[in-house]
C-alpha cells in the first residue's frame, strides 16, 4: 500500500504542479492579445506551495495520522430497551482491515487494550477483517483473541471479506478463502459470526437479538459491491428489541428504514473517506448516512468510520471505537 501511495503522490504532485501553469499559459494567451505580459513567478510559487503542502499533508496521514484513535461516547434511548438491558454497554468497531497494522502491529494491542479497557457488555463487528485474503490475519490471532467481554463478539461479513477484489476470475477459489475466513472467526477467534442470522441473548426473563446479514448493497447511493445478505432470513422467528449488524449503511435505507420495525442498525464500510474537514467528509458525496449517527422515525443507525485503511492514510479521521450505552426510556 505503501507503494500505491508513493505513486498516488507523485501523479497528484504532477496535476497541482500543472493546475498553475496551465492558468499562466490561458492567462498569457490572453494578455498577449492586449499587449500584457502576465508575470510568471506568483504562478510558479503557487505550484510548488501546492505540491509541498500535499506531500506534508499526506504524509502526516500516512505516518501520524493512520495511527491516531478515538473513543467516541453514543447514548442510546429506546422505548423497547428491555429493563434488564438498561446500561448494557456496546463496544462497536468496524473495517479492521488487519493489513494496515503490518508496518506497526503494535498499534492494534493498543486498540485492543483501549477496547477491554471500556469494559463492555458486547463487542460487535460490522465487517471487512482483512482486504485481500484471510492470511492477512494469521499473525494477528494472538491479539484478536485478546478481546474481551461479558457476551463475547458478534460479527458480520463485509464487502472485501467476500474477496471479490482479489480473486476477480477464481470463483471457486473465492469461495473457498470464505470458508476459511467463516472458519477463522467462528472457531478459531470464537465470535460469534452471523451470516443472514440471530443471536438472542438473555438476562433473566428479558431478551435481546442481535441480527446479522452479510454484506448488502443497496442502489441509489454508495458503490455496487457483493449483495450476499438476506434480511428477511435472519430476522425470521425474531422480535422485542434488535440490533442490526449490516456492512454497508446504503442497507438501513433500501430495506430497514421504515420497512421493519428493527431500533437500532449498526455498520461501517464508508471509514468517513479516511479524511475529515470541520466535520465533513467526502463520503458524503456517496453515502447518505456517512459517520455518526442518524435517527429517523424512531429508527436509529450508526455508521463508525472503521479502524483499519483501504488507502494507508488518515486525515483529521482518527480509527473510531464507539462505546453504545442502552437506556430504556
């Protein structure tokens, strides 16, 4: 990633360098018609200030940035809370993408302590383990076994977890790293994977149901990615109070919002675009729930802005763990 990174700069580099020179030119071309000569040297001052700040801000990104984290506090009210569920603490995470860690794998212990450390209820996982093969994971097992909480992880499958970036022309052998990959989570790192599932969880004669489906796209925004998830299927014999663990937040509006009666939708797969300005991210261009929080008619769901990278970088766009505090109200 690094690699694609040194490229990317230096194509960006060339098109800030131009972006001037190109002014100066369609500046002179006119001024040459009425016998003004148009200064160079603003324009060449300007190019070369645009290609130093963009190598100092992606390199603050790539080497400070991506490694920044936060903790981000959510209260959850909800008519449907049950009684005995009034405080129950979830520690929502999302978009690990373990290969990110590869260059400073100490960097995911310190996630992982900050999480246990928020001594939560639940730990759940909106998807994307790793990028382009389950054996991004292997030497991360020892730390992922590490996460800690009362009811243990529940999990869904992203978008790069079906591999369809990696093993374009190899279906079989696509669907083979998801088995492996299903076979990672659910019995080696014991989370409690969901796919097109529930999970009920109890506490005395009050329950809670944690839905999951693996990853749907729905049209209209975002970008067309793997369509695997069937809500209708994982919801099937559910009721009372549920939570939803669905990749990509373009679901909650295709399929969830206002068409189930489901609280509380938790997902991911955005990372906020990585790059974050006065509170506003490009992934707004795409998605209508971008990051945070959006409530709607009683319905509620959380996009967290990951914690691993697609692209090595993050500006002003920390790795997000999001503690949820249910309340009954």
């Amino acid at each position: 990633m690094i690699t694609f990174m040194t490229k990317f700069m230096v194509a960006l580099s060339v098109v800030l360098a131009l972006i001037p020179h190109v002014l100066w030119l369609l500046g002179r071309t006119v001024g040459l018609c009425f016998h003004y000569r148009l200064p160079y040297a603003p324009f060449g001052w300007v190019a070369a200030g645009l290609v130093v700040l963009a190598w100092a801000v992606l390199s603050y990104g790539i080497f400070i940035g991506r490694w920044q984290q936060e903790t981000v506090a959510v209260d959850y009210s909800h008519a449907d809370v049950p009684e005995a569920f009034d405080g129950y603490r979830i520690v929502h995470i999302s978009d690990l993408h373990l290969g990110t860690f590869d260059d400073k794998p100490e960097q995911l212990q310190r996630i992982v302590d900050s999480i246990n450390a928020l001594h939560p209820d639940l730990i759940c996982f909106t998807g994307d383990l790793v990028s382009l093969s389950v054996e991004e994971a292997r030497s991360y097992t020892p730390v992922l076994q590490r996460l800690k909480s009362r009811d243990g992880v529940a999990s869904t499958l992203g978008n790069h977890d079906f591999f369809i970036y990696s093993f374009r022309d190899q279906p079989m052998r696509r669907e083979q790293e998801v088995d492996s990959l299903v076979k990672y989570e659910r019995q080696t790192l014991g989370w409690h994977l969901l796919r097109n599932q529930h999970w009920v969880l109890h506490r005395g004669q009050d329950s809670l149901t944690v839905v999951g489906v693996d990853n749907i796209h729905g049209s209209g925004q975002g970008f067309s990615t793997v369509d695997r998830g069937d809500l209708g299927k994982a919801v099937q014999g559910t009721g009372g109070f549920r939570i939803l663990l669905s990749h990509d937040p373009s679901h909650w509006e295709a399929e969830v919002l206002k068409k189930t009666d489901i609280a509380l939708t938790l997902s991911g797969h955005t990372h906020a675009a990585q790059f974050r300005i006065l509170g506003w991210t490009p992934a707004s261009w795409m998605f209508r729930q971008a990051a945070g929080r959006y409530d709607s008619d009683g319905q509620t769901i959380y996009v967290n802005a990951g914690i691993g990278c697609t692209m090595p970088m993050r500006i002003n766009c920390p790795s997000e763990i999001t503690l949820i505090t249910l309340h009954k109200k």
